[in-house]
C-alpha cells in the first residue's frame, strides 16, 4: 500500500445529512447540477459569471461523489493562497474537510483530511507527487478559475501530468478566455469556422441571465475624466485631458498621472467614492469598499488619502503579506469601510459586503476587468447595487459597456491588443514596487491632475455630463439610493439625465430650443441614441447588449463604441433601425 493511501486509511466522508447546513440550490445551481449527474462524465466545465455561486455548486458536486463513493478523495485547485483557505472554510461548511496548509515536501497529509488545496503554482512544482497522490485513491480535482491552468506553458504541463489520472475533473471558470495560444488543460476545443480553435463549455451562465435572476447585483458605472500635465525627463511639460481623444502615449501618460497619489484626481475620485458609500450604506449598513492599487506604494498613499477623508484608517492588502488572509477575513466580517489591495483581491475573493469600488490601476485586459468587478456583484438580497468609478479611459469604457458580453478562450488567431498593459493575472500575484508601465518607460513627475465627473455607464446605456466634483450634477449620480432594481436604476438614470438636460436648456434662456451642442455633447447624444436602439433591440430579440453591439460592429466596422467617431456612430443607428424594420415586415 503506498504512504497516500495508508495515510487516508478512515477518512470523514458526508452524507447527505451534511447538506442541511448547506445553503440550497439556486436554479442555476441546480440545472448544471442536474446536468452533471445526467452524463455521468469524466471532465465538465461550468462557466459561470463571477459572484454567481460556483463554490457552493461545485462542493454539491462533491459531497454527492462522495457519498456515492464514485470518489474516495478531493483535490481543489485555486490561483491564490488565500484561495486555498476559502474553500477549505466553505468545504468544511458542508461536511468535507479540506486541508488549505498540505505543502509539497509534506508528500502527506492527516487522515483527518478528506482531500487538500493546492495553488497552481505548486502543482507546477511538483506534479510527479501530485500524480501520486491522484492515483492513489479515486480523486475529484475542483479546478478554481481553470484559465489559469494556461498561465505558463509549464503550468499547463504540470497540470495534465499531475492530474491525467484523476477519476473526475470538474473546472470552474468565471472568465473562461485568455489572450494568448496557450492552451487549457482538460478543456474541450471546436473549429469556430473562423480559423481558429474555441473553448467549448458544458455548462454556461452569464451575467445577464445572473442579473435577470437576482443572483448578481446591476453595476454602475462612475466614469472620471480631468486635466493632466507632467514633466518629462527632459524637463518638458506636457497637458493633456482624460476622456478626449489622445494617442495612445498621450493616453498612457496621462492615465499614469491620474493614479499618480500626489496629484488631485485620485484624491478627488477617493472622495467621490466614500461620499457614494455612505449613500450605498443608507440602505446597505455594512456596505464596503474596495480600491485596486498598482502597485504596494500607491496602495499605502490612498489609504492615507482615505483616512484624511474618512477620518478612519483603511485595511491594506499586499500581495507579499503573509497576514494577508487574516485581513480579508477580518475586513469581510467587520464593518470597516475601506479595503485597499494591490490587484490579489481581483480574483475570487468572496466579500459579498463589497458593493463600491475605485478601479486604479492602469490593466486594461477583458479578464482582469470582468475578475475585478466580479468582487462587487455578488448579491444578497435583491435590490442591492453595485458602483464602480474608474478613469474615462476608451479600454475601460467598452468593457464597462459590454459587461453581458460572452468570451471564449481561442487558439490560432491572433488575439486583439485589448489594453495598455497586456499583462495576464499570474503577473499580478507577485510583489511589485514599481508603478505599471504605460508606455514609454521614461520616468516623469506629475504636475497637475485634476479629476471631472464625466458620466455614468449603466446596462450599455451613458447618462450625465462633464461636471466639477461635488457639483449638483456629480451629486445627482452620486446620490442613488443603495437599493434599487436593475429597471428602477435605468429609470431614475434617464429622469436624472432629463432634469439635468431641462436645468441646462433654463439656465441658457432658451426653455423652447435647444442649446448649441459641442463635438463632445453631439457624440453623446448619438451615443445615447444608440444604446437606447440596443436596448430595444434586447427586449425584442433577448440578445445581450454586448452580442448586439459587436454584431453591430461586425456589420459597420470600427472600434468599440467608447473609441467609435460620430459618423461610426450614425452608422451603426441606421444599421439597428433597418434590422428593426426588416424584421417587422
């Protein structure tokens, strides 16, 4: 007998009985799981949006394995340290004792253990004792965000060695694309008919159908724009304003400038964001929320700008902190309002208190974005929302427009430069000191930066305009009430729009005509239009507004609708209205 198997010789199994202290099935939940034990298969992948409840399905899964004895042993893959002690706590819950400490030159673990967490990372160092460990006894490995499995070509190999054995392999993905050729593991690929390879799911729930179900809470855009100025290393001064067109180097630097701690805007937009949190918690009392920092330096500077707003200190979580588990479970179960983390809270991290987040850091990629506002959506009660404020920056825009959008992972096609800093999540994990590269590497100093409301993205829809913080206007948004239904938010959105709009039309003395619009105000406006034709077109046909606007893509041309010109735009509104004629013939 091998020294696994002899060390596991009486573990604890659950019963059913076990799953009295579990929470019950949400119809998702129970449909993929339904499913699951209908194929009876060897590997099964469940897309699922981030906040929907993937742990909770996945350890059903589990414990119903195991009482069948069709297992006789779990391994839980996850990308994080503290991942590993999340689902140990929540595997606990419902009667399966994970151990989330096993190390690789342990070999072993007690008998007490139904089965062990590990990091891809670890697997990756030692996938010859994980194989052993597999095939020792009749093992489910839970993969936790399975895309990382293709972080490195390394890690994808030790994977497949370690767990090539396993009895059943059941990933779990909430962002199941990546944007390059390496591979997943265990994961099942189909010719797209476009020339290239694409990840095929057995189980899918988005965002859209999360939210129409109340599994995940609507998300409110708060988008910041401003005056930028730095110097160069050669002592040159250069402006620029964020949410205007810029180049792409413009853009860059001026981005840096507006993360930059010392300048204004990040004060500004911070205490935009307590202001909207002490609104959320009028309804939500232990409402928290969080900052995604760049980098160690910056996460300690806005916390200090935090307690000069708030008067309280804020909770920092640092990628190299040992304590940093502690942290987070301490912040979850508090009621402190601010977390500031260096991006290791983006991914999987379960605080369902958070519900008001300030996006600043300079990574642009789908994943890393949908991962960051993944820890803002999960829903307890219904009516609960989210807010997110963030720079007006075009990457940012689109993705915050096209939330429902659906994404899979694709082989032999060139993958589209979605951001500044193609950086992948593995490259977040680890300690950096350094501000994120944005551009050109040469250094410069802030001069000025200084932050405007520029408007609220909300269910692929644009609301407000440029306005001074701490304005009536940036109030009105500001002020939301904390809890509200997807429709009621929609609703309050365009009546505040509209009022502002009729302010505007009174102040300029003319209540019967309309103002002259600038270039900015006339590209608004079609914008609008636009997202208001989508979601027409949404409610006729049910296609997410992220499928629509990329068809619309698709047939026009151009960029995304953040980056799009007027004319693209006009485009695009005539294109919607010929599909709506057409289909009424």
């Amino acid at each position: 007998m091998s020294t696994f198997a002899a060390s596991h010789l009486s573990p604890s199994y659950p019963d059913r009985a076990a799953w009295g202290t579990a929470p019950k099935l949400r119809a998702w939940q129970q449909e993929a799981f339904d499913l699951y034990f209908h194929r009876e298969p060897r590997d099964f992948l469940t897309v699922a949006t981030p906040g929907a409840g993937k742990t909770t399905y996945a350890l059903r899964i589990a414990s119903e394995l195991l009482a069948r004895g069709a297992i006789r042993a779990v391994t839980i893959v996850t990308p994080t340290e503290h991942l590993k002690r999340q689902w140990a706590d929540a595997a606990g819950r419902v009667g399966i004792s994970i151990d989330p400490e096993f190390k690789n030159s342990q070999g072993t673990t007690s008998r007490d253990y139904t089965g062990v967490a590990v990091t891809y990372a670890q697997v990756a160092m030692h996938p010859a004792l994980h194989r052993a460990r597999t095939e020792a006894r009749k093992t489910l490995v839970i993969f936790d965000e399975l895309h990382h499995a293709g972080d490195a070509k390394s890690w994808g190999d030790g994977v497949r060695e370690a767990f090539e054995p396993a009895t059943r392999r059941l990933g779990l993905t909430g962002t199941p694309f990546r944007s390059d050729d390496n591979p997943i593991p265990f994961v099942t690929y189909a010719e797209d008919g476009d020339g290239g390879q694409r990840s095929v799911s057995d189980y899918s729930y988005g965002y859209g159908p999360a939210l129409a179900d109340g599994v995940v809470r609507p998300v409110i855009f708060l988008a910041y724009a401003g005056e930028m100025k730095w110097r160069t290393r050669a002592g040159d001064e250069i402006a620029a304003t964020l949410g205007t067109p810029l180049t792409k180097d413009q853009l860059s630097q001026a981005w840096r400038a507006a993360l930059d701690p010392k300048g204004d805007w990040i004060r500004q937009v911070l205490s935009a964001a307590d202001r909207r949190l002490t609104e959320v918690r009028r309804g939500v009392p232990d409402a928290g929320g969080l900052v995604i920092a760049s980098d160690h330096e910056a996460a300690r500077a806005y916390a200090r700008h935090l307690r000069a707003i708030t008067g309280e200190g804020a909770t920092i979580v640092l990628s190299d902190d040992p304590g940093a588990s502690k942290k987070i479970k301490h912040f979850t179960a508090s009621g402190d309002r601010w977390l500031v983390a260096v991006r290791m809270v983006s991914e999987g991290v379960d605080i369902p208190r958070l519900c008001v987040g300030v996006y600043a850091t300079s990574i642009s990629t789908p994943l890393f974005f949908a991962q960051a506002v993944g820890r803002f959506v999960r829903a307890r009660k219904r009516g609960e929302t989210a807010s997110v404020f963030l720079p007006s920056v075009p990457t940012l825009m689109g993705l915050a427009g096209e939330m429902e959008a659906e994404r899979d992972h694709v082989l032999g096609k060139r993958q589209q430069d979605d951001g500044l800093d193609d950086s992948l999540l593995e490259q977040a994990q680890r300690k950096k000191d350094n501000p994120d590269v944005l551009g050109d590497e040469l250094p410069f100093e802030t001069v000025e930066a200084s932050a405007t409301f520029d408007r609220v993205l909300f269910d692929g829809g644009e609301f407000g305009t440029a306005a001074a913080p701490g304005s009536p206007e940036e109030e009105d948004f500001i002020g939301l009430p904390g809890l509200l239904e997807p429709d009621q938010v929609a609703h309050i959105l365009r009546k505040r729009q509209a009022d502002q709009q009729a302010a505007r039309r009174r102040k300029v003395g003319t209540p019967e005509a309309e103002p002259v619009r600038s270039p900015h105000e006339e590209l608004a406006e079609l914008r609008k239009e636009l997202n208001g034709l989508v979601g027409a077109w949404n409610h006729r046909t049910g296609q997410p507004h992220g499928v629509i606007h990329s068809d619309l893509r698709r047939a026009c041309g151009g960029p995304l609708l953040a980056q799009a010109t007027a004319e693209q735009v006009r485009e695009r509104i005539e294109t919607i209205r010929k599909w709506a004629t057409q289909r009424s013939r």
